[in-house]
C-alpha cells in the first residue's frame, strides 16, 4: 500500500506485550483512517456493555493517509475509546509531533488494551516498543512530564500524556500533548489514566511509503502557498480562533453566564483584541503554517496558550471578563489535564446553581478564586469535587429541581462555546454530533446566520448533513486539521489531490463523503449496541434553549422553537436514512457496506 | 449609519467600524469601501442577512462578518 503503512500496532499493557497488525486495503479504503478505523475496531472487537474505565476498554490512537505527510495542516491524531463520561462512541483529535514520529514509525494507528499494575509509559522508537516505569512521572503536571520525558527522548520525540485528572479518572479528562494541545473531551484521559498509562513517547525514523513522493512534496509546497497567499490569513496569523470572541458576541450565540445569554457585557475584555496586547508568541501543530496557538502571560505571569473555545467557556460563560484571569484557569486545566470546555460547563452550572440557592457554599459568577477552587476540586476530585468530576449531567441528577434544564450537554457531553437560542440548526449540530455537543462534527451557525436563522428548513437540515459528513466524516479520518478550509478559504479540492499523490487512489468528493456517512452510521450503532433505548429522545439539545428565551442583546426574546426543531429533527433522520427514531435502516446499513452491523442490530 | 467589520474584514476596510451619513437609501455596495465580489463574507442588516444589493437606510446597523468555522 501507499499513503498508508498498513500497520496497526497493539499494545497490551496488562501482559506488558506488544504486537503488529497489518490490516487490508479494503479497510484503508472504506474507512479512510483516524475516526473511521477507531469506530470501526471498537464495533468489531467489542461486547457490549464494557466499563470504560475497566482494562477491557481500548484506547484507540489513529492517523489517517494524510497524517503527518507535508501537506496542510497534517500533524493530527484521533484519539478515541468507549467515553466514560458519555458511555457511548467518544473521541477528539489533536495537533502533536506524535502523530507524525507514530506514522514514521511505520504505523497509522496504536490500540492500547489491558491495565498496567504500576504506573507506565509506553516507548515506541520504530520497531522497538517498551512498557517502562512511570511511577516518577504519575502525579505530576501535563507540562513537567513532558518535559521530563523530552529530557529523557530528546526534543524529536513526540509525547501524549494526561495529567493529574487523567490518573483520578476525572470523566472530562483529555489526552495533551506540547503543552496546549487537547484532544479527547469524552474523558479519553481517563480511560488512558485507568490503564496506568502516563504516556506514549513516539520517535520515528522512517519515511512514509508514497505512491508521487515528488507530486506530494510539490503540490504540498503548492498548497501552503495558496493558504499563505490567502486575503484572510495575515489576520488568521494575529488571532487565530480567538477572532471568534467578537464575531460571537455580535451574533449573540456567545456562551455567556451558563448559556443563559449570548452576549457578554465584558466580551472586549477577552476578545482577540485583548488577547493581541497580551500576546508573547504562537504556537501550534506540527505541518501547520496557520498555527493557532496564541500564547499570553497571564495574571500570575505565567504562558498560557488560548482559543476560542477556552476562553468562551472559562471566560464569559461563567462571568469573567478579565483574559489574564481567564488565561490563569486555562494553563491550569491544561497543566492538570482538564478539558476547558467541559470545565467551563460545570463551573458555569455550579455558580447558577449556587445562585439559585441550591447548593450549601457559595460560588460567585465572575471569582476567579471560586472558578479555581472548583477547578482544582474537579481535578482531584476533593469533596465536592467527586461529583464535579463526573460532569454535568450526572450532576444535574444529583442536585435535582429542574438543573437538568440548564445542565447544558447532549448525550453527557457538555457544550461548546455556541449559544444555540437563536440558532437552532446549531442547536440540532450539537444534538446530533455523534460524540456529543462538540463543535467538531459541525458548525452550522456561520452559514445559518448568512442565510436565516430563525428558519426551520430542509435546506438547513441538508447543510447540517453536509458539514458533518465533511468535518466530523473526511476531515477525522484523513487526519488533517479542517481550519484552513473555512477559515482562510482553502479549497476542499486540494484533499482528493492529496490523497492521490499520497495513496495512488482516486477520489472524488462524494466517495469522501460516503466515508463520512458510513462512520456515522456506525458511530450511531455503536450507541444503540450501548443503550438500548438509544433513539430520538438523546438527539435533544438543552432544555434551557426551549424554555427560557434570551433576555438582552439584539436577539433578545429569541428561543427555539420545540414543533420546528422536532421537524427538523425527523427530516435529518429521513436524509441520512434512518428511521423515525434515528437508527440507521438495514438498507442504508447494507448500502454503506455494514451489513454486519446491520446483522448485530437486528439478530 | 453604522458598518462594523468583524476578523479579518477589519483588515481589508483598516477600521473595524465606520459611520457614514447618506440622504437617501443605497445599495450596500456603493458605499462600501471594497467590493464583496468573490469574497466570502457574511453581510448582517439589522440582525437580518443581507447582501452588498441591500438597500440601507441611515438609521440602519450594518454587520459585515467573516465565515469562521469554530475553534
């Protein structure tokens, strides 16, 4: 094969035994690789009804026939396991060195089985794989381990590593890497934090088997170009997503106060603007020539990298209009391992919980003292923090009197930074993202604003289908970051190209996206297998965007509304072709060519 | 009337606003200082989408936005 190494390497850290997997191109051609190859291992080697904290989970990283090539934006990873905060199919992606030394190892993906007695990490420097001893390491920051292990395999190795909250099995803990980049929401940190696993070091020497080495590296050098050449990019290169804050909070669809409005009156105070004087360097992923990664000094003087996302949800999500403050709480949850915009949620539900006397300690909105010492609660699970720690749907449960309608999530995962009450194509984005309420899988709001968004429309239902076959489908799986497609206007025609000169193959767009339907279609039955009263009732948004309108801005008075959202609902499953409760059909199962899946659904 | 240009469409106007009196209603493009032509942009009046054939008014909020796709 070309593109793909067609090695798959297994690593079982209960028996402390590794070994290699080829796989067919058959596979590599129908589910492409990242998101496709995760969810289709975890279907076929799993029984139903695993604990994802117990040794039987897998932990799941995979590259895809782009990763690590020198073209756009290449230098992710997916990282994917049955979700213990979710319980159902979760993943996440991210930008790190590991995933191109994993595919210069000669390998496009790790899965990780079993539970280690002690605390370990795994070492992978081409065909040589160790399990070594991490009990220096368990315990300590994201950021002192990886230096520690960079110390250790120099500054070419790639590190995934989880900290503090990953080890106590914090339920919205991610996997990290190079101090900033996240990936893995649904607690994939937890579930590498249960098999013992600190880290995975990465060192490879080799070169990627291409079918056009010279064709790639030009049309590569062609690409990058384009992108630099692009009229939006100078300004990409100044804020990065951080320019999002602004055009949120003038689109009222900014998280603020946990989600109750979707303006902030203090939004200049963290906006891209704001962050530009504070700025001290940018980082970012390797392959990358738009690196997003804006690094500020915050309040104690310390680095800390920011997006969009962290900054909505710890910022003005949970009132806090200071970005040095708010930079403070990102560092922290990136040093101990914790997701920013799950963090930002519960914080956010335990301040208006606090509010609304429910709660016995009090929690101002705005502190940046209570926002920390919640976040440390939720890291180490101290007192109240055991619960925190479990996100916040279980939370809602717990406390009761009708939090669970302002316990912003769908399917456990908590929201990220997009107030869905006059965006209801978004809302249902968010509703039917295959992980949970995550941005990844689709973003409808910028074309929903363009056209009209108080519209309950087949047409917004079919751009919903579009973008989530392209995002959460082909851009997962390549694995290439999708940035530079929307946000600076890179064409989706570079992919194909790639991908030829890459693999050898031909693809054309709708091919790509038949991959993107078949991983979900398969995602969504991984769900069912999980729950059995999986259906229609899990692909609602929060009940907060229903019932309690906006009170301020120019949208003000605006929610969604429930008859048209019900509607759109039943029309999504009608295009995707599933049925009325949102189970794909034996007849787009077979047409997917997932006629086993199909067979377990219906034995 | 007031124009607010958000992101990089700051960039392209060099203000990230502008306030223009006019006597009478005009097509958005003529008083626009760059064309939208082949350019990706999201045209806001008054909280409704519009376009750079949008006749505005001098009491009317204009928004000119770039399509961003989350972080």
């Amino acid at each position: 094969m070309h593109g793909w190494n067609g090695q798959i390497l297994r690593v079982d850290v209960t028996k402390k035994k590794s070994s290699v997997q080829s796989y067919s191109k058959d596979f590599a051609l129908k589910f492409l690789g990242g998101r496709g190859f995760a969810v289709k291992v975890l279907w076929d080697e799993f029984p139903k009804g695993v604990d994802p904290l117990s040794a039987q989970n897998k932990l799941i990283f995979a590259a895809g026939p782009l990763t690590g090539l020198p073209v756009a934006s290449s230098g992710k990873i997916v990282v994917a396991a049955k979700s213990p905060l979710t319980g159902g199919y979760g993943d996440g992606n991210l930008g790190t060195r590991a995933a191109v030394n994993l595919r210069q190892a000669g390998y496009d993906a790790i899965i990780i089985d079993g539970k280690a007695d002690n605390p370990c990490y795994i070492y992978i420097e081409n065909e040589k794989v160790e399990i070594l001893d991490a009990s220096d390491l368990w315990g300590i920051g994201t950021f002192e381990a990886e230096d520690e292990l960079i110390k250790m395999h120099g500054k070419a190795a790639g590190v995934l590593v989880i900290g503090q909250a990953g080890e106590n099995l914090v339920k919205i803990a991610p996997v990290l890497s190079q101090k900033g980049r996240a990936g893995g929401r649904p607690g994939m940190g937890a579930v590498m934090g249960s098999k013992h696993v600190k880290a995975v070091v990465i060192k490879g020497t080799k070169d990627i088997p291409l079918s056009d080495p010279d064709g790639l590296k030009k049309l590569g050098r062609e690409g990058y170009n384009d992108i630099k050449n692009k009229e939006s990019y100078d300004f990409w290169i100044r804020q990065g997503t951080m320019m999002a804050l602004e055009w949120a909070n003038e689109s009222s669809c900014l998280p603020t106060y946990n989600f109750r409005e979707g303006v902030f009156d203090e939004a200049k105070g963290i906006d891209g603007y704001r962050m530009e004087e504070l700025k001290v360097a940018r980082r970012g992923c390797p392959n990358c020539n738009m690196q997003c990664g804006n690094v500020v000094r915050d309040i104690k003087g310390e680095e800390a990298e920011l997006d969009y996302e962290n900054v909505g949800l710890l910022g003005s999500n949970i009132g806090l209009g200071d970005l040095e403050k708010v930079a403070l709480l990102n560092r922290q949850a990136d040093e101990w391992g914790l997701d920013t915009i799950s963090a930002g949620n519960i914080i956010g539900f335990v301040m208006e919980a606090s509010e609304k006397k429910l709660l016995p300690d009090t929690y101002q909105w705005g502190s940046l003292d209570d926002a920390r010492a919640l976040l440390e609660k939720i890291a180490f699970r101290q007192d109240f923090g055991n619960s925190l720690a479990e996100g916040v749907r279980y939370l809602a449960a717990k406390i009761g009197k009708e939090s669970t309608k302002w316990a912003m999530h769908c399917k456990g995962l908590e929201c990220s930074a997009y107030d869905c009450h006059a965006a209801p194509g978004m809302a249902l984005a968010f509703a039917t993202s295959s992980i949970g309420a995550h941005h990844k899988d689709a973003w409808l709001i910028s074309w929903e604003i363009a056209t009209d968004r108080s519209a309950y429309s087949r047409e917004k239902v079919a751009k919903l289908i579009e973008l989530q076959q392209i995002r959460g489908g082909v851009f997962e799986s390549l694995v290439a970051c999708r940035l530079p497609w929307i946000e600076v206007g890179f064409s989706l025609e570079w992919y194909p190209r790639f991908l030829k000169a890459a693999t050898g193959e031909e693809f054309t767009h709708q091919q790509l996206l038949t991959v993107g339907d078949r991983i979900y279609a398969l995602i969504r039955c991984f769900w069912k297998r999980e729950y059995p009263d999986f259906g229609r009732s899990w692909d609602m948004p929060p009940e907060r965007w229903f019932t309690e309108p906006l009170t301020k801005g120019p949208m003000k008075g605006t929610k969604v509304d429930r008859a048209g959202y019900e509607k759109m609902l039943s029309w999504y499953y009608e295009m995707r072709g599933w049925d009325s409760n949102g189970i794909p059909t034996n007849k787009t199962l077979e047409n997917l060519g997932l006629s086993d899946a199909s067979a377990a659904l219906n034995p | 009337m007031k124009i607010k240009f958000l992101g990089w469409i700051a960039s392209l106007s060099g203000k990230r606003e502008m306030d223009i009196e006019i006597e009478a209603p005009v097509q958005l493009r003529e008083i626009l200082p760059f064309s939208l032509h082949e350019r990706n942009i999201i045209v806001i009046v008054n909280n409704r989408p519009g376009s750079e054939q949008s006749v505005v008014k001098n009491e009317d909020n204009v928004t000119l936005m770039p399509v961003i796709s989350g972080g």
